[in-house]
C-alpha cells in the first residue's frame, strides 16, 4: 500500500496540487481521522475529497479514504461518517459578540410588532423582574414606531427606562432617563449622532446613532467576572453553529480587557480579530489610543489590528439616518428635504484611511446608504497608492448605485453581508418601500450583483441584531425568502446567490477579511484545521428548510474537539 499512495501523491503533486502527504514512519499518526465524508475543502485546485488526516493542530492529508489510511495508527481517533458534509468552520465577518452576551440576560423583547398596551405590559413585568435602579428593554422592532417619554413617563414615572431598537441604533427613553443624563433642551446633539426634538426643542426621549450613548453610558456597569462568564457562554454557543472564527465588530477598551479575561482563563478556543471602534477623528490622541489598545490586545495574544467606523446610520424609517444620494420620500412617495448624513466628511475620511493604512491597520466601515458606500469607495480610491497589505471591508451594503457595483472588485473591497436581513419582512419593506420608492427597493442587498461583477461577499451576522446560525443566513442569501414552508414572498429574488458562493463567502472569503487566509478558511495540507461536521449533507438545490436548518454535529478549532452535538 505504500508505496501506490506515495506515487499518487507525487503524481497529484506533479500536476499542481498536494492533496495528501504521506506520514514518514507509523508514529507518525494523525491524531484524527474523518472518513467516508463529503468534504466541500473550499480549496478551488481540488474542491471535493472524502477523507480528512489532522495532526498537531494543522491537516496533514486530505484526499479519498486511501490518502488517510496511513495515518491512521493505532491512537488516532477514527470518525467514519456516511456521506455528511465537512466543512472549513465559519467564519463571521461582524458580529457583536460581548454586546449580545451582555444582552442574554436582559428584558428582550425579541423583535415582535408591539401595540402600546403590549409594551406597557412588557415594560411592568420587566419592573417586576428587576426591582431597582435602571430598566433596560432591548429588541423592540423599531420599523415605523413612534414613541415618545412621554408616553413612556405615563408606564413608568420613577425610575430611569431605557428601550433599545433590534438594529441597537436607536434608543427610546422615558423623561427619568433624560433628566440622570443630564439631557435637556439646551443639550447640543453629538457627532455622529442625533437628539429627536419636538417643534418646541424639547427632546422627545428618541436617540439615533451616537446620541443612544448619551444615555447607556449612566447604565450600571457590568462587572468583569460577569462579562466574562456571558462571553463564555455566547462563544459555546459560537462554536454549536460552526463558527471557529470572528471579527468582532466594534470593540474598545472593555471588550479587550474580557477577551484577556477569557485568554487567561484558558478558555478562548476562537481565532479573533477586533475592530477597533472609532469615530474617525484626525487628532493625535485617537491615533495614540488606537495603537494602545492594539497592543494591549496583543500582549494577550489577541488581534486587534482592524478598525471600524460608521460612514453613516441605518436607513428604516423612523429613523433614517443612512445617507442617500437622492431624498428619502414621504409616505406618499414625495421627495423630503432628507437624505441622512454623511458621519464623516470625505476630505477627513481619506487622510483617516491614510493615517490607519501608514499604521498597518486594516478598515472595516459600516456604510449603508448609496451615497455612504460611495464616499468610501471613492476615499478608498483617492488613497490607494498607500494601503499596503492593507484589507478593506464595507460592511452592510444595504443600497449600492448600479455604476459603483463594479467598483469594490478593482478596488479589492470585501463586501462583508448580512444576508439573513435580505428577506420580506416589517422592517425590510414596510420601514422601507414607501420612503425608498420601488425603484431603489428593487436594489436592495444587491448581492448577486457585487457577486457577478467579481467582488468577494464574505458572510457576518451582526448578531444579536439577527441570528449568528450562518445556515440560516445562507438560507435567505440564496432564496430571498423567510427560511420556512409556509413563506412564499421573496425580497429581490434575482439578487440570490448559489449555495457554493454562499458558504465560500463563510469560509475562504471571510478568512481574507480576517487577515487569516494563509491559516484558515479552507480544507489544505499545511492549514489549521479548523472544521465541522455537518448532520446532513448539503446539495445546491436543497430545499432551503433543509438547509436552515442543518446543525453541526462536530466542531473542531486547531484540530481541537471543541464541540460535539449532545445525543438527542
Ligand atoms: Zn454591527
């Protein structure tokens, strides 16, 4: 047997590829073995094999059942599947890890349409829940709501409340809440963000963007040992869906300090990289504490080498702070005198691209309107002579204008998407057709587009903004609908994308974005083995119930088991 495995390798390798090594001697055993298996490797030189040899963390071997069979010695722990799919593990390009930690033990109120009385009810059980202090409501689908404090004084007048939108960019709080954060009419909005007013000045207690922080930083702390234990906790439940690696997406000093936390612990299995939040200032300050908290995440082994900013806010009504090129319409479909805002100016945006690109930094931007997407794409532009090895991601890319589709392929722009979000819902077409118009609705998440004009989609949940099960995101990216039976309505069908597409844009893509591409992402001699182990095996056309939900039945980060289904 030997010697033929030998000679097929060389003979593969002869023509460009090394699906296997052969192990010099017996001892040299894989520590595990997966065969029978149907391993999509996302490697495009030699896409599908049937067995799989790890070792020491990295693959050693991966071809058909022969290519392993020696190394399979006598302490390798051998899985023989029948015919389920094998993956490189997901990767999630934007997700808000300690913010939906933190938020697991909050009073949610899970994105369901509310009446008033509905909410006032949730509100008061709430109350009873927690007896002192602030009262925090998160989740409250904010498409076409209109709440004021006043209303909210009317549920509960004596202690500071504080109801937070499912997308977390706006915040509704009563006149309590106000008043300890010492918010009034006299109170200027901040950068980036803005302080809702009735005709009379008087704040209306609706916050959008930056301005929510005006009120959730008097939120009580949360102490360090309990981040820790809810991260911990979301990062198990990370690894029951597949995903092995993640960019979180917007981190500070706090986030790095339960990272380390975690690190110390022992307990952090996830490749990680952090983008660091900024709010894009040119003073020598922010370019002095960006560095500091790089390092200090360095210093325990962690990646923060990614910074994130906002270009502009997000573009439901009521909230409307996403920038577009032309007006946001009335509802009955006239043109306002708004089209959102810009959050930084272009000029301060190119030398901040700059100065991050000279500092090795990589850029993740949050841009959701058409004309946020284009003033990155064209700051981007204007400084490209000095980037480097620098990676550049927009993330969100709800609308893009049709002739800058072809720009981000040139121009090396991963489009990091939620694609979960691209199917019919409150949100997707009642916060938005009326005031878009048909014409720009029919152009929402062009994901086919970017796609079909060679730009990399890599796939990010935003969770807890939405779910981080990447099979329903995939689900959704594929067939623009609600991943169930009944569900018949589609958002922009065209825009789909085919499944093969959809899982590089969770693996090989996403490992771009991460800087990680040489590491992770797909299933190659040489690579870490980062992998999982479906309980089905997945075909193009299945049906997208199938394909929601699948679960993973194995996970493994650095050849480490770190997650296996509980038997049922
Ligand atoms: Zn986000």
């Amino acid at each position: 047997m030997r010697l033929p495995l030998i000679f097929l390798g060389l003979l593969v390798a002869g023509f460009g590829c090394t699906p296997s090594h052969s192990p010099d001697h017996k001892s040299n055993a894989a520590d595990w073995v997966i065969v029978n298996a149907h391993i999509l490797t996302m490697d495009p030189d030699y896409p599908q094999a049937s067995a799989i040899a790890f070792k020491n963390g990295s693959i050693v071997a991966i071809g058909d059942n022969s290519a392993v069979a020696d190394w399979t010695g006598e302490d390798t722990q051998v899985i023989s599947l029948s015919g389920q799919t094998v993956l490189p593990g997901f990767i999630d390009t934007h997700i808000h890890s300690i913010e939906g930690a933190l938020a697991t033990e909050a009073c949610d109120l899970e994105d369901q349409p509310l009446e008033l009385s509905n909410l006032q009810s949730q509100i008061q059980s709430c109350a009873e829940k927690h007896t002192e202090g602030w009262l925090q409501l998160i989740n409250l689908a904010s498409a076409g709501t209109t709440l004021d404090r006043w209303q909210l004084d009317s549920f509960l007048p004596h202690r500071p409340l504080m109801i937070i939108s499912t997308d977390a960019h706006t915040a509704w709080v009563n006149s309590k809440a106000l008043e300890l954060a010492g918010v009034d009419a006299d109170s200027p909005s901040p950068a980036q963000g803005k302080i809702i007013r009735n005709d009379e000045g008087e704040p209306t207690g609706m916050l959008v963007d930056a301005a929510t922080t005006l009120v959730s930083q008097h939120l009580p702390e949360v102490d360090r040992v309990t981040r820790a234990r809810l991260l911990d906790k979301t990062l198990q439940q990370l690894v029951a869906n597949g995903i092995t690696a993640f960019l979180e997406a917007n981190a500070d000093q706090k986030s790095i300090d339960t990272f380390c936390d975690l690190v110390a612990a022992n307990k952090l299995v996830h490749k990680v990289n952090l983008a660091l939040g900024s709010q894009g200032s040119l003073a020598k300050e922010e370019r002095t504490r960006l560095d500091a908290l790089r390092k200090q995440a360095l210093d325990c082994g962690i990646q923060a080498d990614t910074i994130k900013l906002y270009a502009d806010g997000v573009m439901e009504f009521p909230t409307q702070s996403a920038a577009l090129l032309s007006p946001y319409l009335d509802k009955d479909g006239q043109p306002t005198n708004r089209a959102g805002d810009l959050y930084l100016e272009s000029k301060g945006l190119q030398r901040f691209f700059r100065q991050a690109m000279e500092d090795d930094f990589s850029i993740h931007v949050h841009a959701i309107g058409d004309a946020a997407v284009r003033q990155s794409l064209d700051a981007l532009d204007a400084v490209k002579e000095v980037r480097g090895a620098t990676r550049f991601s927009l993330t969100h890319l709800q609308l893009i204008a049709p002739e800058d589709i072809n720009r981000f392929a040139p121009l090396q722009v991963l489009a990091a998407m939620q694609l979960y979000w691209a199917q019919p819902d409150t949100y997707s077409v009642d916060a938005l057709q009326p005031y878009l118009g048909n014409e720009r609705h029919q152009r929402i998440y062009p994901a086919r587009s970017l796609w079909q004009h060679g730009a990399l989609i890599t796939g990010g949940s935003d969770w807890n903004v939405s779910t981080f099960n990447p099979f329903m995101a995939m689900a959704v990216g594929r067939d623009r609908k609600a991943p169930d039976e009944r569900s018949t309505a589609s958002l922009n069908v065209n825009q789909g994308l085919p499944l093969q597409v959809l899982l590089e844009a969770y693996t090989r893509n996403a490992a771009q974005l991460l800087g990680r591409d040489g590491e992770t992402g797909s299933l190659q001699v040489g690579k870490a083995a980062d992998l999982i182990i479906l309980d089905r095996q997945l075909a193009p056309d299945m049906a997208g119930t199938a394909l929601a939900q699948t679960q993973v039945t194995h996970t493994f980060i650095d050849g480490r088991l770190v997650y296996t289904k509980p038997i049922q």
